[in-house]
C-alpha cells in the first residue's frame, strides 16, 4: 500500500458526510426546520474525524515533512491553498456548530446560517479532496524515498 493510501481511504469517508449534507440542505428548506441532531453529529464528524484526524496527519505529518524538501513553486502554493481551506473549514465548522445553538436556543433565523454553512462545506470538500487525491498526493510522494 502506498503511504496516501490511508489518507485517500479517509477522504471517501469524508466525501460521504459531504454528500449527506446536500441531502439535508434540501429537506431542511422543503420543511423548513432544522435536524439539530444531524448538526451536532456532522460538527462532531468534521470536528475530529476530519480535522483532528485527518487534517492532523495531513498538516502534522505529511506538510509538515513536505515543508523541509525543495518543493516546487506549484507544490509549495499548494500546500498553502490546502492549509487556507482546512481553516476555512474549522471556521465554518465553528459557525455551524454556533448556528445550530442558536437555533436550538429558538432563534429560527439560524436556520439560513445552518443551510449557509452546510453549503460551503459541501461545495468545499469535494473540490478540496480532488485537488488532494489526483493532484498533490500522488506527485508529492516522489519527494519521499522508501525510509
């Protein structure tokens, strides 16, 4: 197994509560109510599957040994691109986890955040694990050898 493989293997699990939010986007706006519940699961998912977990051995290991090579100008942008949206993730992340206490709290305005945020977290991931997947991965491992 290749040493992404682990790391790839996270990104279909990842894609997959991605892809539940479309689904809860459209029956959150055709019943107009928030599932609270399926927010505080997805915050916890993406709080520390996906960032603790994953965005942690991708910052705390793989960038950060990346970081030591001569890295060409494209990979070093991209380093800093993937990096710039695994905050913007934590922060929306944050926000939808503020959202939804709000919402939990009576405030029905919140609803529009929840729907905001689960819409740029599903817009985001998949762009975010393609560019990972098919163009940094697997070129980035040349800069490694077997040890």
């Amino acid at each position: 197994m290749k040493p992404i493989g682990p790391l790839m293997w996270e990104h279909r699990l990842i894609e997959k509560m991605a892809s539940l939010f479309k689904r809860e986007i459209e029956r959150n706006r055709s019943q107009e109510n928030v599932n609270a519940g399926f927010i505080n699961a997805a915050v916890d998912f993406f709080r520390t599957y996906a960032d603790r977990t994953h965005h942690g051995k991708e910052e705390d290991i793989l960038f950060k040994e990346l970081t030591k090579k001569r890295l060409t100008p494209e990979h070093a942008r991209m380093i800093d691109e993937l990096m710039a949206e695994h905050v913007f993730a934590r922060k929306t992340v944050r926000r939808l986890s503020e959202a939804n206490e709000q919402y939990l709290k009576g405030q029905d305005a919140a609803r529009i955040e929840i729907i905001a945020c689960l819409t740029e977290l599903a817009d985001l991931y998949p762009k975010h694990i393609e560019k990972e997947d098919k163009h940094f991965f697997y070129p980035c491992q040349e800069y490694f050898n077997k040890e």
